[in-house]
C-alpha cells in the first residue's frame, strides 16, 4: 500500500458527504496558509519518519480531489527528497557570469559554462545528463537548487490552471502595458481572489492579517509602554 493509499483509506463522514463542502472554505490566503501547513506536516512525516513528525489528521473540510492532489504533490516531493544528486556546481558562481535578465538559448554560451562549470552529474551514453526520476539537485553546501517532480501535480489541478489561463490574458496584456500590475488595485479585489490558493509571496497580501499571525511592530522598535 503506496503513502497515497493510507491517507485515504480514512473513512468519510456520511454527513460530510452529503453538506456543501464549498461553503464552508475559508476566503483565499487563510485556506492557502492552512493547507500548506498541512502538507508540511505530510511532507516531514514521509521524508523525516519518527516521533517528531506523526502523521497529521487529515483536512476532512476540503473537496475529496484537492485532497487527492495535496497528497500526490506530498507523496512526489517526498520521493523526490530521498534521491538526491550532488551537481558539484557553485551556483552563485554560475550566477555571477550569467548577464543580467539572460534569456534565450546560446549552444556555443552554454557549452562553455559547462566546461567552466563542470557537473558530477553523470552524462548518458554520450548524451548531455538525464533526469529520469524524481529528484532534487544540489549545488553547494547541499542547498537545493532544482525540484525534478514529474506527476506531482494531478491531471484535474493542471487542467484548472491551464483553463484559468484564458479569463487571465486580456487582464494580463493590459497591465504589462502599463507596467504597474504590482500596484493597480483593480487587479486585487479579494472577490476576484475567492477559491484561489495562493502559495507565493504575492504582493497584494503585503500587510494583510495572516491566518495565524497579525501585523504588528517589530520587538526592536515597540517602547516599552508599549
């Protein structure tokens, strides 16, 4: 029985079936901060076994195919942390030569970092080295540098992503025009927001209340009447 397997081999409530899960979700970034808390605990009870990391109760208040696709990414990111790949290379050196805001390919620039920059990865069969499993890569010190998480995602939360892609393009265009999406509040409305799990460190969250933290001075500059 795969790590997938006994999360859900937890019994449903009948009655959870049958109530409207959906109603009873919290508004965005609070949800986003509750389920990736819970899918740290997952991943430190598959990566990190023993009496400091149990396995957590399972979140029964959210619809049963995020729930399938929280513990597939788990599952994969688990895997991908047990088979871990020295690259031998020092990536702040790497980045140091790298102009700025570099994009496009270069056959002839990439080759010469390489010999520049040699890897320990080890090539196939004269071919450049291969991923074929899931897999981090480290670079110095063991930092993690690169997550190799193929099937992490399931195909129904690609499917949303791709689809959400098509109501986002003309929003999209016109803020690059005007360069300040950052900052326009029209793309911000947090009833525009409702149902989205925001895991990155976006900017329209900047100050707002966390799920289990409230802005506050720092310690440093609070007086001491308070």
């Amino acid at each position: 029985m795969s790590d997938i397997d006994i999360w859900l081999s937890h019994p449903i409530p009948s009655k959870l079936l049958a109530m409207d899960i959906q109603s009873n979700l919290p508004s965005n970034y609070k949800l986003s901060e509750k389920i990736a808390e819970y899918m740290r605990r997952c991943f430190c009870f598959l990566a990190f076994p023993g009496p400091e990391s149990p396995q957590p109760v399972p979140l029964l208040d959210i619809p049963v195919d995020q729930t399938i696709a929280i513990h597939q990414m788990v599952t994969k990111l688990a895997e991908a942390y047990r088979n871990q790949i020295p690259s031998g290379i020092e990536f702040w050196r790497l980045a140091e030569d790298l102009g700025h805001k570099e994009s496009g390919a270069a056959v002839t620039q990439e080759a010469a970092f390489l010999v520049k920059h040699p890897s320990r990865i080890t090539p196939h069969a004269g071919f450049p080295p291969l991923l074929d499993r899931l897999t981090i890569i480290l670079g110095e010190g063991n930092t993690i540098v690169m997550w190799y998480l193929p099937g992490a995602m399931t195909n129904n939360a690609q499917k949303q992503m791709w689809d959400s892609l098509e109501s986002l393009s003309d929003v999209l265009d016109k803020s690059i025009v005007g360069r300040n999406w950052q900052t326009k509040p029209d793309y911000f409305k947090p009833e525009s927001l409702a149902g989205c799990l925001e895991f990155a460190p976006a900017i329209h969250q900047l100050g707002h209340s966390a799920w289990t933290d409230t802005p506050s001075v720092s310690a440093a500059l609070k007086m001491k009447s308070g």
